[in-house]
C-alpha cells in the first residue's frame, strides 16, 4: 500500500491552522490600518449583513483583509509540507 503524501494527511490541518493563524494577523493589520488611518477614507463601516464583507466599506476590507491572509498562510503551509515531504522520501 502507497503511503499518502504530508499535505494529503494533514489537509485539515493545513485549513484550520493555516486559516485562524492567518486570519489572525489579518486582524492585526485591521486594527494597525484602523489606527492609522481610522475610519476617514471608507463612507460606510459596513457591518451588517453582506456589506460586512464588501471591500468598500471599512469592516469590509478588514474581513477582506483577514480571508486574503488565512488563505495566504495556507499557501505558504502547502509549500513548506510538500518541501518536507520531498525531502522525507527521497
């Protein structure tokens, strides 16, 4: 039986630690960004409903923000696992 591949393993913990660690430092950016910026150049602060996540509005492009880097950092953990893993097998 073929032994399946690291990132094939661990796909759910590439998602969930990838996601909330990225996420995370979205966040991060969010309030850096919030207190330099503070609210002025967004008309709307955007947080009800779908405007929550329209890029226009102030709570938008935080979210925005956040999901660009969960998705980011999930790359980044692909790339790394695949490097580990051709290292281990070969």
């Amino acid at each position: 039986m073929a032994k399946k591949s690291i990132i094939s393993r661990s796909f759910w913990l590439i998602v969930i630690a990838g996601m909330t660690t990225g996420m995370g430092n979205g966040s991060v950016f969010g309030a850096a960004m919030m207190c330099l910026l503070g609210r002025g150049p967004f008309a709307n602060w955007g947080g009800d409903g779908v405007s929550a996540y329209d890029p226009s509005t102030f709570t938008g492009f935080i979210d925005m923000a956040m999901i660009l880097f969960g998705i980011a950092f999930c790359i980044i953990l692909v790339v790394g696992l695949s490097k580990h893993d051709a290292i281990e097998n070969a």
